[in-house]
C-alpha cells in the first residue's frame, strides 16, 4: 500500500505549510471507512452479518475452539473461487441503503482431516440455501462429501463455521457455495462505495479495499497472505457503466435480471494471488490507454478528469517505470495489462491489487495548471511504489502480516528509483534521507517504538495488524534495505533479489529467504562482510531503534549507543542484541572518501580516524547509514568552520544530515542546544534545497515548543535575518517572482524562501502573498499563484486575513476540479487565526457532505498545526472520539497521524495529564491503529518538557545575541 495520510505508507510524509506573523499557523501535512431485502432475510448487514436459518448463539468467553481463534488451521488449502458480485449503485428504495449481491463456490484441497470448515466473513447475510442451510458443500473428485450438520457466522473472529457430519478426506478436493448480500457502505474498507459530483448529478462508484482483513467484507474467503488462489471473477453492473477487475475483460454480454435489463462482465482468471490483492470495480469513468511492450496500460478517472488531460502524466512514466522494474529485477511483468485508477473516496495513498491499482485522485491525476512539482513528484513516487509490489509483495507475497515491513519497506525503497528513473533530472533518489530516513528517526529514536519484524503469534487481530501499517514498516524498511543494498552493491543487491524471485514466484516467504538468497550472490561475488547478511541485518531487524555512533578523532575511538531521544526514558523491551548494531561506516576525512569501516562491537580504535591540526572527519556519507553521528567538540567545530568558509566541500546531503543529526543529539542532551543551533549560521550563504529542508523541519520543533514562549519573538527575529538572503536570491533569479526556477529542488526551495520569510514576519514577503490572494478575490477565473506556491500563499493570505477571505477559499475549495488544488485550500483553511472559523471548520470535518470522510482526520491535524487551533482541536478529538474512531473506522490507518498531530505540541503537565486521562477513559473504545500513538504521545510529552526546562534560558539567550549581531 502506498504511502498516504496513514502515512502512513503509509502512509505518510509531512509537510509543514508556514504561517505568518506572531502567532504563525504551523501545519502538519501528511505527504501521513442496505440491504436489499434478500427473499429469506430481513437483517442489515452492517451488524456483523446474520443468516435465515436462527444461527447459534455463540458464547463470549475464550476457548480454544478453532472458531475463537484469529488464524485459519491448517485443514484446508484453496485451489480457485468463482465470484460473481451484482453491486447497486443506486439505494434500496425500502432502506435507503445501498447494496450488493453476490455467489461465490471455493474449490479447495484437504491437507488434513476435518468435520469443520471455517472461512471468514464479515458484515455478509447468507441466502438459505436448499439444503436448508446457508452453505452447500459436494466433492470433486468422486467421494462424497459429508452432509452439514450446522453452520453459523462467529462475529468475533469474522467466521463463516461450517461443522460436518463426517471428515473432509485428505488430498480430496471440495467445493463450497455460498450466496450473499453486503452494503455496499462509504466506510472506505472491502467493497464499498465512492460518491463525487458530476454537472450537478451525483455518481456513485462501486469500488474495493481489501488490505489488510476486509476482502471476507465482499465475500467469503480464506483471507490470509498465504492462502492463494486463483480467482474467476465476474460483475454485474448497469449498462452504461464499466467494470473492471484484477484480469482482463473476457466477455460482456447483456443480460435481464428480475426484469432489470444488466451487463455481465466475466474477467479472465487472475494468476495465483492473495485476498488481498483483489479489486472489482464499477463506475462510469472513462480512461486514456497505451501499450508498452505488450502490456496494455490503462488510466482511469472521472470523465472530466480524463477529458481535462489529467491522466495523462500517469499514463507517460508508467510503461518506463515498468520498464525499469523489469530491468531491475530481471523478470517480465507478470501480468498482461496494468490499469490504474483514480477514485474520489480512497483511504490510503494507492493500493497495489495486481493488475488493476487503486489510487487518491491526489496520487495520480496532475495537471499543470493546478499541480506542483510537489505533486508532481508525489505521481511519480507512488506508482513507483505500487509497480514495484507488482513483483515484490504481488508476485512473491510475506506469508503472514508481521513481516509487512519488508513488502512495504522494500517497495519504500526501491519507489525512489523507480521515479528518478522516470525523471532523471530531480535527484529524487537524495530526498529518501529527508523523507524516510530523518522522518522515522523521529519514532524511532522513542522508548516505545518497536522492532521491524514482529513474530507471527504476536500478530492475530485485525487491529494488530493494521497498527503495523506504520512509519517503521515503510519507512525505517527503505532505510534498512538502503543500506543493505549500498553494502552489498547494487549488483550484488539485484542479482540476490533475482533469485529470491525466481524461487518463490506464485508463492509465499519469510524475510530470513531473502537474506539466503542475499547470501548466495555475496558468496558467489565473492564480496567481504565481517559477518553473514542475516547476522549483519538481524541486529538491525530484531530490535528496535538505532545506534548514534559516536567518533572521538583524538583518540580513534569510535563507539555507539541505543540513541533515544529521552535518555532518561526506561526501555523495557528487552534485546538479544543488547542494542548493539553491526555498524557499515562510510566516511571521509578533509574533503576525501576513505576506505570504509565497520563497527561490531560497542567500542572500538580506527586508527585512521585520527586527526591532526585542521583535518576532520564526517561520517556516514550520503546518510546510507541507519544512524546519527556525534563527534569530539574539536571536530564539531572544525565542521562548523568548513560550513561558514567553503560548505560545500561537504556534500548537500551530509550538511542537511550535520544539522539533523545535532538538533536531534541536542534533544537527547548530547550535545547542547546552542551547538545545534550554531549549524544554522552559515545557512546566510545556503542556497541548496536540502540543508534548509533539513533546518526548517527541525526548527518546526523549537516553533511547537516556544510558539506559546517569551523565546518566540527573538527566534523570529534571528530567522527572518537568516532567510532574507535567500528570499532575494530567488526574487533575483525569477525576476521578481514573475518565473519558475528551473532545478526540481530549487522549485522547491523557492517555496521554503517565502514560507519562511513570510513566516517570520518579513513585511516584503506577507505584502506579495496578500497581495497575489487579493487579485484571485478580484477575479476567481484568473489564479495569478504559481501552484508550486499556492500552499504557502494561501495559508499566508488566509491567516493574515479573516472571514472573507476564509470564505472565500472555502468556496473554491468547494468547486475545485481536481483534488490536487481542492488538498491546497484544504490545508489552508486551517490557518486563519480566528478560533470561530477554526471551530466551525472542525465541526465541517465530520460531515462528509463538507469534508469527504478519507479528509476528516487529516484536517483535523492541520487546525491541530494551528497554535490558534491546537486547543481547539484536542478538546475537539476528545470530546468525539468515539463517534470518530466508530465512523471513520477503527482499522483506519490514519489513526496513529491523529493522534501524534494533535498531541505533538504537548510540552506541560498539564497537557500530559490531560493525555493520560484520555487514554483512561477511552481505554473501552479503543484506538485501533493509534494505540501504539497514544503511548508515543505520552512519552514524547514528558521529554518535551524536559527539554524545554533544560534549553528554554540558554535557547533564549543565543536567540537575543545572534539576532543583534
């Protein structure tokens, strides 16, 4: 799954969208869920399904039933199911609901002898059948199969139970048939419905998210990894509209239903795959195709999307990153056609179902008059991402939940090469370190983070499993294998990938099979490691966390330690590897590569890594390494001295990582806080993307911390000095603001200029973006604001403004035509400093007829970014959270970004203790994915206020004296 407001994938990356003036709106942006009256039936299945025959009334307490158990036995191993699904895109004129109808027979194999089958099922009523009983069972192979002798829908564990009068034969083949209705719900999960606005009627979408639990929500299945199958899937629909699945259309034939005049698509079959990479959709969009060495490739959208061009970006990289995969991994694409879609209601960022990918409008629809590089680069990297799970992860998939890191994280990775591939002149392969790397040190470096790999008994539940879905999992996995991959050489890397595919292809694995086939191209290039790849990358898999190695260049000494934010925190998780890393070092010394190192014990002397009078060392190039350096001060301060006379003798990357790596050591009282703060200095004469990226999302935390303090005023006044150099550098170089940098990063870095001069108060900066937003007010048809710049001057313009300009934008974020501009103005509105609109805004937030219901949570993190709105929105969180966490679906992946975004400026007991207690009295409800958040939250907050009672005089005191200087 790609990465979105889950962020994650995942999923996701933040971004911070600058306010203006005294009380700056500081937004955290994250690039972060009927019935037709069956003939026998009269329940709704929205309450965990129901039958026609009175099922048995199941008791609550545990057992050891195989029915009160999360995982599947053994017993049965399916071969291929027959699907056909009749999706109604209009309601039930009786209830109002929208539904779907369905028939399914699973043909599967018995590997042991059994009188139970169990398949899951969720929110499914079941037809009784005949037989008298919602399921009928024969054999295939000439024995007869035993007759049933009960069947009932356990809600807990999400069973379909059949119990037979006799046992199921090993190595004899059956059949199962069911027939079914579903609601076709908005609750963004299974087979569910989108709605969007088009020339004023209302279109509905039949259309799918099965990963990770919810395929058994369409209808029942065995829905684990490793119970692949081939799937003959057929839809029913309304003429006029278009279906689509995993295979290709085989036939469509019109046909007559209960009188209602119907198409039936019947699809080719898949290959061998996973539940969870089904898809099945119906809508009436229409798409832009092309074929790329034999692979038909299709884009699909609302018509008025696909008319405007909108899908065309999408449709020119795909067929090379295709390409590129195929290249990389040396094998062919697996699948005749590649379809990619664009859906209104959409959760994550993009789902990888095999052959026919599920996006956000957001991740895969640009156009030029409204997108940014930003968005841009946002197509590029997720489609990336979801080609490359085509093999790795579709084609070879984890055979439980608990090794998900490596499918996400591998995808993470490898996304970045993919998108360079496709746009070779952004350098996009360098922004891993700001937008992994750096952003998951941040969770990481926390008591209560976790290991990458759980074990399997760990992971039972469907909430277990979606809390996985986090930024370990995808981004500390790219991290990881980065390095794995650097270590080994690419080659190296590819030629055991190779094998790895090779050998698994159809099938399911555990990490530890990549790391053996890893050893055998190590072995057979004959390629030094101090120790075996599942020796090296078990120190880094198995434990969480990461090692700040730190290098004395008087001595040579270099050691490392379990880095942590709050080095007063307690780490009660225990480790076989004591927390101790096999540590690969790439490093230089005044200027020049040297030979790289290891480090594999807790201490140990590298005599190279001495220095005598102006020689110094900087390790960790290109921030290959999973973790942070610390250095001797002497060393410290001969860097500081080559980055105020000749920075760039030190690579771009590794000045962005210097100051990364000293906030992050000044939080953890490693290294004070002035020292951190010294890195900034020569940023006067900075003109590189990545050092200010770096400088601005760390100093996004000294904002949180001091934006309510007596230190903000002369922060902003040391800032606005710092940045007014390079707020005229980019005048100068468009000429007035009239054109558009030429360079990727320097698009970007444009942006950081007036976010930040406009941020810290520069008049010159706040004059041209209310003065810009005032001209669109004249005249709404004409936008006069570059969309690389829209974000940052609207915020600037609404929270310099009040209602009218408020109002304004909300107006056009109403009318947006494409979701790209409409995610701009809704992350805007929330800067406007008057409390009023901002709760009013929050109320709009859990109606979805103002914010669609995949939005809610994400805005309300962006007024929580507000420090006008942060009050607002935790009383607001609070106050709801069971309505939110009940309607937006407690599998929701955006959770965890929910409640880290309206807790992360917590610094006071107060606060603390106001956090301790929602977790009390929520404990019942539950948090889903954000369980995990909620205990992040708590400790994030107590070393925040250590932080601060140790920093805030001295921060003060630097603040003063460098703004006067």
């Amino acid at each position: 799954m790609g990465k979105g407001f889950y962020i994650s994938k995942a999923v996701g990356v933040v971004v911070i969208i600058l306010g203006v003036g005294a009380v700056a709106a500081i937004i955290a942006l994250s690039v972060v869920y009927s019935q037709e009256k069956a003939k026998n039936n009269e329940v709704a299945p929205t309450n965990g399904g129901t039958t026609t025959t009175k099922p048995t009334v199941t008791t609550p307490t545990p057992s050891n039933e195989p029915w009160d158990k999360y995982r599947l036995p053994k017993s049965l191993k399916p071969d291929h199911y027959n699907v056909t699904l009749w999706p109604r895109l209009t309601p039930d004129p009786t209830t109002g609901l929208y539904i779907f109808t369905g028939e399914s027979s699973v043909e599967f194999e018995c590997v042991e002898e059994t009188d139970l089958i169990l398949i899951h099922s969720n929110k499914l009523n079941y037809t009784t059948l005949q037989n008298g009983h919602i399921a009928s069972l024969i054999s295939v192979n000439g024995v007869k199969a035993p007759a049933i002798k009960t069947t009932w829908l356990q809600v807990t564990t999400q069973y379909l139970v059949i119990q037979l009068d006799g046992k199921l034969m090993n190595g004899h083949r059956y059949r199962l048939y069911t027939k079914f209705t579903g609601e076709l719900a908005d609750d963004l999960g299974g087979f569910y419905r989108s709605e969007y606005m088009e020339n004023g009627v209302k279109r509905v979408v039949a259309t799918t998210q099965m990963q990770p639990t919810d395929a058994r929500k369409a209808f029942p299945c065995f829905d684990e990894p490793a119970m692949k199958a081939v799937f003959y899937i057929t839809l029913i629909h309304d003429i006029g509209t278009v279906a689509l699945s995993n295979g290709e259309e085989k036939e469509i034939h019109n046909d007559v239903i209960d009188g209602k005049n119907v198409q039936r698509t019947v699809f080719e079959p898949t290959e061998k795959m996973s539940t969870y990479l089904l898809a099945f959709i119906v809508s009436d969009f229409d798409f832009v195709s092309n074929t790329v060495g034999g692979v038909l490739i299709r884009i699909f959208a609302r018509k008025s999307a696909i008319a405007a061009g909108q899908g065309e970006y999408a449709l020119n990289i795909t067929g090379p990153i295709l390409k590129f995969f195929e290249k990389y991994y040396n094998s062919s694409y697996p699948l005749p056609k590649s379809d990619q879609i664009a859906l209104p209601d959409f959760n994550a960022g993009a789902m990888e179902n095999w052959g026919l990918i599920t996006y956000r409008e957001t991740a895969l629809l640009y156009d030029k008059e409204f997108s940014s590089n930003s968005n841009k680069q946002r197509i590029a990297t997720i489609i990336a991402h979801e080609l490359a799970h085509m093999w790795f992860g579709n084609l070879v998939t984890l055979q439980w939940w608990n090794d998900l890191w490596l499918n996400e994280g591998f995808a993470s990775y490898v996304e970045y090469l993919g998108a360079d591939h496709a746009e070779p002149k952004w350098n996009v392969k360098d922004l891993i370190v700001l937008g992994d790397v750096h952003r998951v040190f941040a969770v990481d470096a926390l008591a209560s983070s976790h290991p990458l790999s759980s074990k399997e008994e760990d992971i039972q539940k469907p909430a277990q499993i979606s809390e996985l879905f986090d930024a370990i999992s995808y981004a500390k996995g790219a991290s990881v294998l980065r390095m794995l991959s650097d270590f080994l050489t690419e080659d190296v890397f590819t030629m055991g990938l190779k094998s790895y595919l090779d050998s698994f292809a159809f099938g399911n694995t555990v990490y530890t099979d990549l790391w053996k086939h890893l050893q055998i191209a190590v072995e057979g290039n004959s390629t030094h490691l101090p120790k075996p790849v599942e020796d090296i990358m078990n120190t880094w898999v198995l434990q969480m966390g990461f090692p700040v190695v730190t290098i004395d260049t008087a001595t040579g000494t270099v050691s490392q330690k379990h880095f942590l934010l709050d080095p007063d925190s307690i780490v009660t998780v225990p480790s076989e590897f004591n927390y101790e890393w096999i540590v690969p070092i790439r490093w230089m010394k005044t200027g020049h590569i040297q030979t790289p190192e290891w480090l594999q014990t807790k201490s140990a002397i590298i005599d190279a890594m001495k220095t005598s009078g102006s020689d110094w060392v900087l390790a960790n190039l290109d921030v290959v390494g999973y973790y942070r350096v610390n250095y001797d001060q002497a060393n410290w301060d001969r860097l500081l001295n080559v980055l105020s006379t000749n920075h760039t003798l030190i690579r771009v990357i590794n000045r962005a990582q210097l100051i990364d790596d000293a906030f992050n050591l000044a939080r953890a009282k490693i290294i004070s806080a002035v020292m951190a703060l010294k890195t900034t200095k020569y940023l006067v004469d900075e003109r590189d993307y990545m050092p200010w990226e770096s400088t601005l999302g760390n100093l996004d935390f000294f904002y949180l911390m001091f934006d309510r303090s007596e230190v903000y005023g002369p922060m902003q006044d040391y800032l606005r000095k710092q940045v007014t150099p390079l707020f005229n550098y980019y005048k100068d170089m468009t000429e007035m603001w009239k054109n558009v940098p030429d360079g990727h990063m320097d698009q970007y870095n444009q942006v950081n200029a007036i976010s930040l001069a406009c941020r810290t108060g520069l008049q010159e900066c706040q004059n041209l973006t209310t003065t810009w937003f005032s001209q669109w007010m004249k005249n709404s048809s004409m936008n006069p604001i570059h969309p690389n710049l829209r974000s940052t001057v609207y915020c600037n313009a609404i929270a310099a403004g009040g209602a009218e300009e408020w109002q304004f934008a909300w107006w056009q974020f109403k009318n947006a035509t494409i979701a790209i501009e409409a995610d701009k103005l809704r992350s805007a509105l929330a800067c406007t400093r008057q409390p009023w609109l901002l709760n009013r805004y929050l109320e709009y937030t859990l109606d979805p007829d103002m914010i669609r219901k995949q939005d809610a949570t994400s805005t309300i993190v962006y007024i929580a970014g507000n420090v006008v709105g942060q009050a607002l929105a935790w009383d607001f969180v609070r106050a709801r959270w069971s309505y939110i966490f009940t309607q937006y679906g407690g599998g929701s992946f955006s959770f965890s970004n929910l409640i880290n975004g309206v807790t992360k400026r917590f610094s006071t007991e107060f606060e603390l203790q106001q956090l301790k207690q929602f977790k009390e009295d929520n404990a019942e409800v539950g948090f889903g994915s954000g369980t995990l958040a909620v205990d992040q939250s708590i400790e994030r907050t107590i070393a925040n206020m250590k932080w601060i009672a140790d920093n805030k005089q001295n921060v003060l005191d630097w603040f003063i004296a460098e703004a006067k200087s």
